[in-house]
C-alpha cells in the first residue's frame, strides 16, 4: 500500500422510494474508482447513503401510516439489499438519522453562526418539494414545473434563517477559474461559471418546525429545523467525524471525489464550497458529474409509462458483474444515456461474444493441444510485439489517471482487446497448427498468446466486474495478490501453470429473460 489516500463519497438518496437504476449506476461508479484506486495501492474511504429527513420523506411516512423509525429502518434496508446484490462494498453507509451526523449538523450551524454569517428574514419563494429547494422563474419549464419533477412549486412565504451566499460568489468563481479539474466534465464547469454570472441568492438554512417536521434542530432557535441540502451536504464532513476528528479530515478531504448526475450541482458546486468556507474548510478535491438514465425517445423512466429498469431484476436475468459492466460501457460520458431491457441485453450479448466467448476459447484451446498446461515458450518479435502493446493500453486503464475517470473508454479497450485476440486465434488456426509438427512452437507461442491475453483482460476489469476477474484469474492459476500492479503486467509470469477448466462466464439468456415486461 502507498500513502495516498483517497475519499469518494455518493450522494445520499432519498428514501422514499425503491432504489431505482440512477442510484445503481452512480454508486455502481464509485464502487468501480474505490476498486481501481484499491489495485494502485490506494487507501480509499468509500461512503453512500440515505437522506432521511425533509418534507419527501416526512410525506411518504405519513401515506405509509408508518413510525419513522421503521420506515427508515426498512427503506434503508432496500438500498443496502441493493448495493449488496450489485457487489459494491463502501466503508459506511451515511443515515443523516443517525444521532452521529446530526450532532455534527448541529456542530456546523453553531460555528457558522457564531461567526456571524447567518441571517434572519422573511422569504417568498416557489418551493419545489421534490428537489427541497427553493425555485426561480427561470429554473422552470414553460408549464412552470420544475423540469427534473414535472411539479409546479408551490409559492411560500415564511421568516427563516439565511446563509448569504453573494459575498462568496467572487472567490467561488476564481477558485473554479483557477482548477479546471475541479468540475468535470467541463461542460459542467461551463454551467456552473455561467450559475455565477447572476448575484446569489441567500441560502435558506432553516425551516419552521411547524411546516416540516423531520430534521434536524436548529441550534440556536428550537422552533426551526435545518433545511435538509444543509443536513445532507454536512455527511461528507460527519462521516470523516469533523470537527472531531482533524486527522482524519487532513488524511481523506484533500483527495475527496463527489460523484453525482447533473441534478444536483448546484447545491454541490455552489453552495457546498461556500458552506465549507463558510466554515473555515476547503471545496472538495473532485466532482464527477454524470447525465441521466432515461427511457427509449429520451423520457424520464416511470411507471405509468412502463420504461422502468429494475435493477435488482436485471441482476436476476444478467448477473451483477455482467449488469455493471453494460451500465458503465452504455454511459454517454457527456450527455444523457437511452436504456431500455433490450439495450441492455444487446451490451450484454455483445460482452458474452467477444469477451466471454474469448476466454473459453482460449482455455479449450489450451486444453485441448497442451494438457491444458500454460506452455514455456519464447515468443517469436511478431507476438512479443503484440502482447507488449496489449499490456501496454491494458496497464494504462488502471494506471493512468486520465484513463481512470474515462470507465466507458476502458470497457472500449476490454471489447478492443478481446476482437483482435479472437481475430488472432482465426488467423493462427491453432487446431491446424497443431496437425503439423514442424509448426509446435508456433502452436505452443499462440497458447502463450491468448492466455497471456486473456490473463491481463481479466486484471484490467477487476474493478469494474470483481467476481468474473475472479474467476478468470483463478482458472488460469493467477494470483493477483501475489504482485504488484506493474508486475501484473509484464509477460512471464504465468508459466507452467496448470488451467482449471473454464465456465461459461455470460450464459445465452433465454426466452424469458428477454421478453419485455
Ligand atoms: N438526497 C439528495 C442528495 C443529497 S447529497 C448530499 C438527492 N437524492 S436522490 O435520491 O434524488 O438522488 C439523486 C442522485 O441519484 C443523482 O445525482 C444520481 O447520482 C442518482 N440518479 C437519480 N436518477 C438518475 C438517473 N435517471 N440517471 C442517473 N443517475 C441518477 O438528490
């Protein structure tokens, strides 16, 4: 292990609902960086979570005739069911309930306040429930709904506390200047200088307790409750333990990465520095931004229009590994994204014909015209050659930094990878090679070849299909743990190895897998 440390955190989601596709895909994300820092040696603090307070959340109780403390009890439930299912291991799962994060809100409110930066005055403003935010005529469609909820916000006047946020808006802007890697994709960055060409509005930071009930107590007032972006925001803080814990706080938030689609960047890419600053804390190291799932034709996935991916189901029909593979592969990196099941099973067909029909191949081969023993041979300049430039892009996925970020590119390079090496076994002809014995070595060196290839492929998408890499690797008698990452790479390693015969690591779905619901 080197001494780079690194934070990569999730948004927290709401609970009122069942844990949907969008939530699958980003801490899907997340669990695929935590793994690919892991391999270089990294030490990552990995977290996700719920949102378990505001008005959303106070309303679903209310419909669910449910007692908060089930109803978060079993909603969280469905979300951690979920990341188990889909393989992703965080060091915490964040309940902004939890009396841990709400002292710390509380923590936050009072230095913010004794510092003088809170305000107190009367407010009218157009409330969008579903984002808990505060709206202006501007960020609204032509019905005058908000274009993530399809709601018309609700006109509210009431006297609150504030946190001014225009007398930050100069330096937030210059900060942003000033990283370019701070926001990405830069399209982002784009949105958010353009964000910071108008005055800020004060942030509002509280809500009367008589209107919304679950949240946190306001410190200095008990009839108010924290606004919920303030509550939620603060998890990335309280699951480092800050105020309470520097060395923690020095150790991760200087490599922190927040991971998230466009929804939400405003409050993270405006309010959160501030809120930080305000503080006396610096912005976050990264934030990764991703567009949206959407359904066939561009829609927003819902249930009455019957375009719903269940992600636990598509776990049943194509397994967890395959499933994360195809999210990160049908991911446009600068735009929103069109699933639908047969998308998805047309990824997935293509994964199991280049690449899982690759491997089998190869360990057939290997079986059939050497023991199924991983021949000792020299290879002659022309294959050298090519396993040099295969280990080469391979390494390059989980070691360069530009590379790492870019997932969708990396799972191009898998399907790159596996056609030219299936491309080689129909040129080679190994079972014609073997018919000649004068031609041995050249058989023994195209075995050497493919297993050499198949054996970096299934280094390369450790992180982003786990138990797959798994069993590929311990098929070929490789133990990753056994060398370091560059060794990984580099040709003679696996030698006289006896292979354990293959599986099928992407079964043909059948009938019933791919009828549309
Ligand atoms: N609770 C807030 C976040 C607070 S973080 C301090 C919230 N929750 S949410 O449940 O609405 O989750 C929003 C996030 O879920 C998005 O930013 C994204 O990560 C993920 N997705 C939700 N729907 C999505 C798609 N259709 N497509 C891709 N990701 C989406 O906002």
């Amino acid at each position: 292990m080197n001494d780079i440390n690194t934070y990569i955190t999730t948004p927290i989601y709401y609970l009122n609902g069942k844990p949907h596709l969008g939530h699958a895909y980003t801490t899907i994300l997340g669990d695929i960086l935590r793994r690919t820092f892991e391999l270089r040696g990294e030490n990552v603090f990995y977290t996700t979570g719920t949102d378990e307070h505001g008005q959303k959340n106070f309303d679903t109780i209310q419909k669910l005739n449910m007692t908060f403390e089930d109803y978060v009890k079993e909603y969280s439930q469905n979300f951690k069911n979920l990341f188990k299912k889909l393989g992703i291991d965080y060091d915490l799962f964040v309940q902004t309930s939890c009396p841990h994060h709400t002292k710390i809100v509380k923590q936050c409110l009072q230095r913010v306040y004794d510092n003088g930066l809170i305000i107190k005055k009367k407010y009218t403003g157009l409330y969008c429930k579903g984002c808990e935010q505060f709206k202006k005529e501007s960020d609204l469609d032509e019905n005058g709904c908000c274009p993530y909820h399809q709601e018309q916000p609700v006109e509210i006047s009431e006297e609150n506390y504030f946190l001014p946020l225009e007398p930050y808006r100069e330096w937030l802007k210059e900060y942003i200047e000033n990283n370019p890697d701070w926001i990405q994709p830069s399209s982002f960055r784009t949105e958010i200088l353009n964000m910071l060409k108008q005055p800020l509005e004060d942030l509002c930071i509280s809500r009367p307790k008589n209107r919304v009930h679950l949240g946190v107590e306001i410190p200095f007032d008990t009839d108010y409750i924290t606004y919920i972006w303030f509550d939620a925001l603060i998890n990335y803080i309280s699951s480092l333990d800050w105020p309470n814990n520097d060395t923690n706080m020095c150790k991760f938030w200087p490599n922190s990465i927040h991971i998230m689609a466009k929804d939400i960047i405003k409050p993270h890419c405006i309010y959160w520095p501030i809120m930080l600053k305000a503080l006396g804390l610096l912005p976050p190291h990264r934030i990764m931004i991703h567009g949206f799932l959407v359904g066939e034709g561009g829609v927003k996935m819902s249930k009455s229009l019957g375009n719903v991916i269940d992600p636990e189901e598509m776990v049943d029909k194509i397994g967890a590994d395959a499933f994360r593979f195809v999210l990160v592969n049908l991911m446009n990196k600068n735009s929103d994204t069109q699933v639908s099941e047969n998308i998805i099973f047309n990824a997935y067909n293509r994964l199991a014909n280049t690449f899982g029909n690759l491997y089998f191949r190869t360990c057939k081969l290997i079986e059939k015209f050497n023991e199924g023993i991983i021949p000792d041979i020299v290879l002659d300049s022309s294959d050298m050659q090519f396993v040099l430039s295969m280990a080469e892009k391979l390494k390059s996925v989980l070691l360069d930094t530009k590379n790492i970020y870019d997932i969708q590119s990396n799972t191009e390079v898998i399907f790159d990878i596996s056609s030219k090496l299936n491309y080689y076994i129909d040129q080679k002809q190994p079972w014609n090679l073997a018919k000649d014995e004068a031609r041995h070595d050249e058989l023994l060196s195209t075995l050497y070849v493919l297993s050499e290839g198949v054996r970096m492929l299934g280094i390369a998408i450790s992180p982003i299909m786990p138990s797959v890499s798994q069993k590929i690797l311990t098929s070929l008698s490789f133990d990753m743990r056994e060398s370091s990452i560059e060794n990984m790479f580099t040709i003679n390693t696996t030698k006289f190895r006896k292979i354990q015969a293959p599986e099928i690591l992407f079964p043909r779905l059948c009938d019933k897998d791919t009828q549309a619901n």
